[in-house]
C-alpha cells in the first residue's frame, strides 16, 4: 500500500500512483516535443482535479450548490438558457440569448412545409369518399342525456308589493351587457324590486350607441318574467321628480363585485327602502356566481327563457342560419363555425407580435393608444410579446386556425363560418384560412349589403348575428376566450343536451407546434387530434364552485333525463332540441 492520502493529508505529494513499465514504454515513443506537451497536459488536468475535489471536500458547503448546478445543465442541455454564437469580433466571442421555444411566431413557415401534405391527403379524402371529421366529430357515449329546464318551477301567486326601483348600467360588449341584465333580474327577485329596463354603457372599444330594445326583444322580457320580477320600460314620472326629473340625482350605489346575497339584503334593501329607487352603475359583475337555487333559477330563466333579440336581428339571424344550413347540404347541414379574435384592437391588447415589423408597431401603438389612452404607456409597463405567445395568450391567426382544423380531419370540403368584427389585415391573414376551406362563410358573404346595412356601426347588433349562427353550428371553435364563446358554450350546452360541441384549443401547446418548421405532418395530426378528444371528454362539464352557470348551467338550468338518448340513436341528429 502507499502512504499518501486521495484528501491530500499523507506525506507523499504526488498526485498520481507510479506509472506500470508497460505505460512508462508507451509514452517514450515520439519526438521530444510530443513528450513533453503531453506530459504537461496531463499534469495540468490533474492538479485541476485535485484543487477542485480538495476545495469542495474541505469546504463542504460547496455541496450546497451542487443542485443548482445541475439543474443549470439540465435547463442548458433542454434549450431554455441556451446561447448562439453570433460572431468573434477582436478577440470577443459575441453571444445573444436564443429564442424561447415558442415565443416567436413562425406558423407561416410550418404552413409552407406542411401544405403539400394537407393537399395529398384531401385529394385521397375525396376520391374515397371517406368524410371528414365533421361526420364524426364527437362520441355519443358521451352523451349523457340532460334536458334544459329553466321553466321547471313557475309561481303561480301574484309578486308582491316592490320595495322600490332598481336601476342599473350594462357596460361592455353583447355579452358582458347580457351578463348584467341576467345578474340584474336575479338581484331585483332578491329585492323584491322592480328592475328599470337597464341602460347601456357607451363603451370606449365597442362604441356601439345600441338601447335595450334594439338588441334584445323588450316586450318579450318584461311579459316573460311577469310572474317572476316586476319589470318597467322606465322610471315613473311621480318617482323621477322626486329627485328633479334628473336620473343622475338618485344614489349610485358602489358595489363590490361579486357581491353576496347577504350584502344585498343588509346593504342595499335599506336603502332602496328608504328613497324608493337606487341606481348600481356600472354593474357588471356585481353579483357572486356561488348564490341559493332560487337566485339561481332567475339567472337562468332570465339567460335561456326571457332574452331574445330583437326582431330585426332575429329575421336576418335565422335566414343566414338557414342559408349556411343550405350551403352545407354536403355534409348534411353540418358546419364549423369560428370565433376569430384577430381584429385589431384584440392583436393590440395582446401586446403579442406576428411580423414583428416596424409598420406593425406603429399600427399597433396607435391602436392601443386609440382605445386605452395611456394604459400601456404607464411607467414600469413592460411589454414582453414572446412570454405571451409562450403562456398561451396571444390570439390564434386565421392561418393558425386553419391548419388546426386540418389537422383534426376537417378537409377542404367543411364549411366553414368565421364569426369575427374586421380582422386585421384581412387580406394578407384570411388568404390561406380561405386557401385550405374554400367552402368559408361570413355574415359579409351570407347577407346581402342591403340586409346588413341597418347593423353596420353597431357593433352589438352584428356580434348578435354572429352569435345566432355560432349556436347552430355543429361545431364551435373559440379562439381567444371572453364573454362571447363563454356564453356560447353554456348556450350549446343548454341546448344540446348538456355537451358544448366546442373545441377550445390549448394555446400553450399550439405555440410550441407551430414553433417547428421540421415537425412531420403525422405528427401533427396526431396532437390536433388528442386536442380535440379533449375537447370533447370536456363538453359535458358541471358547474363547480365559484364558476359561471351561463358557462356551465348544469345542473342549475338543465335537469338530467331518466334514460340517456344515446341508445337509441344511430346518428348526430338526435343530438339537437
């Protein structure tokens, strides 16, 4: 045995055993000049070890760090914290940080590799006549038989005397106003008060002047919920001079959102009793969405029973429904209809970037200057577009659209509805969503100029039409979330026996897809088609706590059958009402 210490600690100093003679012979070979470099090389690596077991062995709170560096090699060898070489310029090795994986819009490049493929394969789809995924898109096993039921308990006994008047102010979009109406009606039952027809709110992004009445059908509310909620066109004379014939003058009560029951009866009851009227504006979201059944029911009588559109929008709505039925005769008057969030201000409010050009800055600091003064101006407001492409919240291009849909099997033959305001660059962005569904519809293609010409500036109107057409369709794709397809898919469900029938895309996962111009098309459709199977196994939800029932209105608007129907079905059609 030799007398040295590996630690360091014995009294030979050399850092290596003595070499055997057969490997003492091997390195005499060669020139001098060989000898020497190598001999030195080994030393020098040597004496590196050393120093380096020695530092972390006497001091063993290195040891600390030993996690951190391996997690630093394990996000190096995956890409996160990966750098490229750029250039070595006077000696300096010039670094920049790669990409994210993810953040950087490159779908145009992976359409150009993956077109060719979606063009054979639609060919084949055709000559073999084998359908696409419209004919099959979701599984009847599913199907679990509920029924809606928001009439199930209907008073029969007169309301009694209203404590007072509620008036309150609907702001936002279609849906978010259609959200405080329902939530409006639930508070007046709460109350006992009697809800003024609401105001609407002229909104700074929506600026659409629209009334009540001419959007949803006034005489149909008030008559509807007669036996439920007192509800008046307006103020009485004798009320409003109380407070100097000026709506202003009443009280405006500053309610918390997502208030409780409790806080209406102990808050605001007193003093609606006391001044006879109270005015809650804004109101949107004012009520909390975990409320007693029979609050509940309102909200759902109210949501599914008493609000209609109007008639104007009704008459048109129905003809464009019927018409994309006829131009669907194909597939059985089975089509898709899409929420394409890519208009102007929603690429704007995103603060997400696709061409990254300086045109495309420009036009879209003046858009968010336009409509939110400042906002994105505030000091320490950091914009950061590829985290938000990365986390999933950047709106889904119509190209994006497009190749999702191919690759869940829906061929070049599906019609398809866009439901959208003016998309930005309309021409440049809906050429290749048009390229792969030629058979693609809008309410600019399935109106006339002349039929849309009374909606045109009103943007609540035509969000009407688009929603009308939406609720028909077999199947619903949202894009980009809000109140819009969040109501349309309560609806859906409301109406097609509890199952959504929408593909609601995982926007996390696309970003990294569509990151990868080498992805191979099988591939691809492998993962559009586990994300639609998602979206169908996530069709039939129940509410739960804290969520909203006009998302989810079962089982507080939908009542579940005794027998599901499904058995005695052999195809799609005994899914609708």
């Amino acid at each position: 045995m030799h007398g040295y210490s590996r630690l360091g600690g014995g009294a030979r100093s050399s850092s290596s055993p003595p070499l055997s003679p057969r490997f003492r012979h091997g390195r005499s070979k060669g020139s001098s000049c060989s000898r020497g470099s190598s001999k030195e090389d080994t030393n020098w690596m040597e004496k590196l070890a050393f120093l380096l077991m020695s530092a972390v062995f006497r001091r063993r709170g290195l040891l600390l760090f030993a996690p951190l560096l391996y997690i630093s090699g394990m996000l190096l060898y995956m890409g996160s914290l990966s750098f490229d070489v750029v250039s070595i310029k006077d000696g300096v090795v010039v670094v920049h940080k790669r990409a994210p994986p993810g953040s950087v819009y490159r779908s145009p490049q992976v359409f150009e590799k993956l077109w060719p493929f979606m063009v054979d394969e639609g060919a084949q789809a055709n000559a073999n006549a084998t359908g696409n995924a419209l004919m099959k898109s979701w599984n009847l096993k599913e199907h679990k038989g509920w029924k809606p039921c928001a009439n199930k308990s209907v008073p029969q006994t007169e309301l009694p005397k209203s404590n007072g008047f509620l008036i309150i102010e609907a702001n936002g979009g279609l849906n978010q106003q259609r959200l405080s109406i329902c939530d409006a009606v639930a508070v007046a039952g709460l109350l006992n008060a009697t809800l003024v027809i609401p105001i609407f709110h002229l909104n700074s992004v929506w600026r659409d002047k629209s009334n009540f009445g001419d959007i949803f059908d006034e005489d149909f509310f008030i008559e509807t919920l007669g036996n439920r909620v007192h509800v008046v066109r307006e103020l009485p004379s004798d009320i409003l001079q109380r407070f100097n014939n000026n709506i202003s003058n009443i009280v405006n009560l500053r309610v918390k959102a997502w208030s409780s029951p409790a806080h209406y009866l102990q808050k605001v009851l007193p003093q609606l009793l006391e001044m006879g009227a109270i005015r809650i504006a804004p109101f949107s979201n004012r009520l909390a969405q975990d409320v007693p059944s029979k609050i509940q029911e309102l909200r759902c009588f109210a949501n599914f029973g008493a609000l209609r559109f109007s008639e104007s929008i009704r008459t048109l709505a129905e003809s464009m429904v019927n018409r994309m039925v006829e131009h669907s005769s194909h597939s059985g008057g089975k089509y898709v209809s899409v929420h394409l969030r890519f208009e102007e201000d929603m690429v704007a409010f995103s603060c997400c970037e696709y061409d990254a050009g300086e045109e495309e800055k420009h036009e879209m600091d003046i858009a968010r200057e336009r409509s939110w003064r400042g906002k994105f101006r505030r000091r320490h407001r950091v914009i950061k577009p590829g985290v938000n492409r990365v986390d999933g919240r950047c709106p889904l291009t119509p190209l994006e659209v497009g190749m999702m849909l191919r690759g869940m099997g829906y061929d070049n033959t599906t019609s398809v509805y866009v439901a959208a305001g003016k998309i930005y660059k309309a021409q440049k962005y809906m050429a290749p969503l048009r390229q792969m569904f030629p058979r693609l519809q809008t309410k600019n293609t399935l109106a006339t100029p002349e039929e849309l010409a009374q909606f045109m500036g009103y943007s609540s109107r035509l969000a009407a039409l688009d929603y009308t057409v939406c609720l028909h369709s077999e199947v619903f794709v949202t894009t980009q979330g809000g109140n819009f397809p969040h109501f349309l898919m309560g609806h859906r469900r409301y109406i097609y026996g509890g199952h959504a029938k929408t593909i609601k895309p995982d926007k996390r996962k696309l970003a990294l897809l569509f990151d990868n111009p080498n992805i191979r098309w099988e591939v691809f459709k492998q993962q559009m088609k586990d994300m639609l199977h998602h979206s169908d196994q996530k069709g039939i939800e129940l509410k739960k706590p804290g969520a909203s029932l006009y998302t989810f209105p079962m089982p507080d608007c939908m009542c579940k059958q005794e027998e599901a129907r499904s058995r005695n079905c052999s195809s799609g059609k005994c899914m609708m009402f």
